[in-house]
C-alpha cells in the first residue's frame, strides 16, 4: 500500500517535517493574535455578550464545517498543497475579522474564517501522519507543541501590542503578513522533496502490526494468505476501533475545554482566588499541555502509544480526583492550582494521539489520513461547542465542583476509550 506524502499539484512527494512545522505554527499564532484582540473587536463593531456569542458561535459552527469538508480538499490537490492553501485563506480572512467595521460583516467573517480554521487543522494533522510516515519517526507531540508554544508567544505579543494600543488590524495584518510570507518560502521551497516512493517502516505501535505478520509491507489486507478471512477481520477491527476513536475524541474536549475556559472562574468562586491567581489556572492548565507534548515523541518511541494513552488517562483522572476533593474540603488554592495543571500535563498527549492514530488506520485499513483527522477534528470540536452548555447550567445548579465533575467523567472516558483507540 503506497502512503507517500502526495501533493495533487505536481506529484511529488515531501517529507520535509518544516511544511506541517509552518502550518501547525501559523495556526497557532493567528489564533493567539486574534483572541488576545476580541474585546476591542467586540468594542469596534458595539456588539454586546450575546451578540458577541452569536459571531462567536457562528465561528466554531464554521469549523465545524470546515473539519467536515477537509478530505474534500486533500483529495483535490493533495495534503500539502492544501496544507498551505488553508493556511493562506487563514491568514487573510484573520486580516478580515480584525477591519470588520459591522456586526454582521463580523460574523460573516468568523463563519468563514472557522471554516478554513476547520479545514487548516485537518490537512496540517493528515499532512503530519503522512510526513512521519515517510521519516519513520513520531511528530505529532512535536507538532502540536509548536502549536501551543505559536498560539502562547503570539499571546504574549498580542497583550504587549494590545498595552500599547497597536490597531488592531495593523497587529493582525502584520501577523498575517508574516505567515503568509513563511508559507510562501515553505511552498517554493524544493529541500525535502523526494522522489514517489514508499516510506519507511511507521513508527512502534503497542504490538506487531497487521501488515507486518504478513512478512509483506506493500500488501493490503487482501492480498495476505490468510483468505477471506483476514479482510473479514480487519473490517470488524475497523468497525470497533471507529467509534471508540470518535468517543476519545469527545471525551477529550471535555477535559481540555474546562481545563482552558472554566478553571480560571472555578477559582475565583469556588476558592475565592484574587484575580492574579485565578487567572495563572489556564496558564498552568496550557503550560501542562505544552510539557507533555514536547515529550510524547519521546515516550511513544519508548513505550508505545497504547501506554502512553493509558498513562494519560490515569494522569487526568488522578488530577482532577485531587481537584474534586479539593474543592469539596475547601483546601488551599495552591492545590486546586497544581490539580489543573497536572491535569494539563495528562491531556496533553490526548489529541495528538488521536490525530497520530490517522497512521495506523491508513497503513492497516487503506483510510487516508485525511478522512481519520476529519473525524476527529469534527468530533473535537462537538465536544468543544457542547461542553460550555453543559458547564454552565450545571455549576448554576450544583456549584462549581461540577468543573471538576465534568472534567472527570471526561477524564474517565478517555482512560477507557483512547488506549483501545491507538493500540
């Protein structure tokens, strides 16, 4: 089975780890630029909490979308190329959200910069899978580290431009500038480009892989001599392996999308932190994500991915355990702080594991990269939109525990569902 680094436009192939580096980069900084500029987006165009909701909303329904439209591309012209055809619209639709002088034209421009933010994060992921697959090496801790170290620094410039009062859409543009402009060198670039040729072998997974028990890499299930039944076989692993994959995938968001939005609030009134110590919780919360990114390549070359997933969800569950308990006895906030980002430092393996499972499926079943890191961006991204609207009638009933509560329950399901996923 052939699973080389296609681009549509000239039939080369690449397995240069700097294209999805770029894309995993630019998505991140543009993300950070923007969000550290929404109030005054918000003041320009004079929408109120609710409407700003509403554009918001429209937004992650874009990339929704756009997760779901992702393959249509990637089959079209290539991973690579539209890699850096989604990062390009990404970038000037962020200069259009940031000159948007009307409410309306607003959330037009959120729509379709979710959109291409939804189709941006499919191909970069399916790109990745196919890169690593070419260098016989893991990548995806690597890549989604870069994601959150770009989304971080461009965070902290965002605030530094915001305190000194740069337009809006002249931080943005320049933002944008940049990113275009590296995605440009990366596309005129030929260093990396190979020859069509299979790849070397994928990287450890827990256990002999199917096509390697065949004593034969280049065939399909199919064409083993085990007869009909092999492929009978891999269809029923396929069928199983699917939902479990899009049930982490939920799971997942409901522990890293608390852990960045609710933990912050679940101090401030349920430890009664000063606003400096609430706010250092998704701080903490994202910087345990970054440290264990940086070293999942590492420990899944050693371990397997199978163990590492177990590991996180037994470093989730164990985080959030100490958190619950903590703001039940009303412990001191300096617990409740070390819970979250303990908690960050378990889920920070989650979606790389996920969008990395596109490897095996594409080697065992034949499915593109592509058309798996749909699935799970989709899948993510319900779970993003529908864990605030759980959240928060259920801390106006219970009391801010249930940050906690909900965190755990999503934590015990991907402890369950993501080793199965990825073994």
């Amino acid at each position: 089975m052939s699973v080389d680094v296609a681009d549509g436009l000239d039939g080369r192939t690449s397995s240069d780890w700097r294209v999805p580096a770029v894309a995993f980069a630019v998505n991140g900084a543009l993300y950070g630029s923007l969000l550290t500029r929404f109030p005054e987006i918000a003041d320009r165009v004079s929408a109120s909490e609710t409407q700003f909701g509403v554009v918001l909303f429209a937004a992650a329904i874009g990339g929704l979308l756009g997760s779901l439209v992702a393959p249509l591309l990637a089959r079209a012209v290539g991973e690579r190329s539209a890699t850096l055809l989604a990062g390009a619209g990404y970038a000037l639709l962020a200069v259009g959200v940031a000159w948007a002088p009307q409410l309306i034209l607003l959330g037009g421009a959120l729509l379709l910069l979710g959109i291409l933010d939804g189709a941006h994060d499919v191909v970069m992921n399916a790109f990745a899978v196919r890169v690593q697959q070419h260098r016989a090496t893991t990548l995806m801790g690597r890549m989604h580290a870069t994601w959150s170290l770009s989304l971080a620094g461009a965070g902290v410039l965002g605030t530094v431009a915001a305190g000194l009062r740069v337009p809006v859409a002249l931080h943005v543009g320049i933002a944008a500038t940049v990113a275009l402009v590296a995605q440009l060198a990366i596309a005129l670039g030929r260093k990396g480009m190979v020859a069509e040729g299979p790849p070397g072998p994928t990287p450890p997974v827990d256990g002999p892989s199917e096509l390697a028990s065949t004593g034969d890499s280049s065939s399909t299930p199919a064409s083993t001599g085990d007869g009909p039944a092999r492929p009978a076989r891999s269809l029923a692993r396929l069928r199983y392996v699917l939902p479990v994959l899009g049930l982490a995938a939920v799971a997942a968001s409901y522990v890293e999308s608390p852990g960045q939005e609710w933990t912050g609030l679940l101090l401030s009134r349920g430890f009664d932190a000063t606003p400096q110590v609430a706010a250092a919780a998704p701080v903490l919360f994202g910087a345990g994500l970054l440290a264990s990114r940086l070293l999942l390549d590492a420990a899944v070359s050693r371990v397997g991915q199978a163990r590492v997933a177990a590991i996180s969800g037994a470093t989730m569950m164990t985080a959030v355990g100490i958190g619950l308990v903590c703001t039940l006895v009303g412990a001191p906030v300096w617990w409740a702080l070390a819970a979250v980002a303990m908690a960050g430092f378990g889920a920070g393996p989650a979606f790389p594991l996920l969008f990395g499972s596109a490897d095996q499926l594409s080697v065992r079943h034949g499915i593109p990269p592509a058309r798996t890191a749909s699935m799970v961006s989709a899948l993510s991204r319900v779970g993003a939109i529908s864990a605030p609207i759980v959240v928060g009638p259920l801390t106006d009933a219970f009391g801010m525990v249930m940050v906690f509560a909900i965190m755990a329950v999503g934590a015990a399901l991907v402890l369950g569902a993501l080793p199965r996923a990825v073994r």
